[in-house]
C-alpha cells in the first residue's frame, strides 16, 4: 500500500505543476490565426520522492528543494525569451508553481515553507529563495 500512496502523490505533484503553468500567460490557441491554432501543453515535472521518508525533517529538506529545482526548471520553459516581462511572469509562474506543490505534498512539507518565507528579509522576491 505504501508503494501505491507515493505514486499517488508523485502524480499528484505533477498535476499540481502542470495547473499552476496553466496560471501564468501562456501562449494562447486564440490569438494565433485560424491555421495557426496550437494546443499549448505546458512544461511539467516529476519530482519523485519514493525514497525519502517525511517523517524525518532532512527528507523533507530534500524534497523541499527537489521542489524548488522542478518548479525553477519549469518556469524557465513556460517563459518566452521574447517576453519583455519574462523576469516578472517567470517570478509569478516560480512562486505560483513553488506554492501550490508544496501545499500539496503534506502539512510538514507546507510549514517548511511557510517558515522559510518568513524568514526571508524583507524586498526579496520568491524567486531569490532559488
């Protein structure tokens, strides 16, 4: 049963990635011409974390930053090079999709969060807890 509720949760985070790209200003199939519709699939990522225990606060630091890469690395293909704001939109998409993973792994997971942020100095964005 533990083997099932980890692949459970690997799908679920990977669910949770690929909604929160849906948030950001993607590509849209109705500004593009009628022969030019596209089907926009956003970039997503499996963070697997079969191996770690969650119980354990360094398996849950691990996992946190497993967290964090994915959520960098997705960002960083949802954001158009010739977007003039891509530092903003890859800010949104980084802390959109950073947050809703985290808050859906577990309650640890989510407070391990919740004090990382608050411990950051005031004037830094999300994307300066890369």
């Amino acid at each position: 049963m533990k083997a099932y509720d980890s692949l459970q949760r690997t799908k679920a985070f990977s669910a949770a990635v690929a909604l929160a790209i849906l948030t950001v200003e993607a590509p849209s199939a109705s500004s593009a011409g009628p022969r030019e519709q596209t089907l926009y699939i956003p970039p997503s990522r499996i963070v697997s974390f079969t191996d770690l225990n969650l119980s354990r606060p360094a398996d849950v630091e691990t996992l946190y930053r497993r967290i964090r890469i994915a959520a960098r690395s997705v960002c960083q293909q949802a954001i158009s090079s010739t977007d003039p704001e891509a530092l903003t939109h890859y800010e949104e998409c980084y802390t959109a999709t950073f947050d809703q993973a985290v808050a859906h792994v577990n309650d640890t997971l989510a407070a391990l969060h919740r004090e990382t942020l608050t411990t950051m100095p005031m004037g830094l964005s999300a994307s300066a807890n890369k």
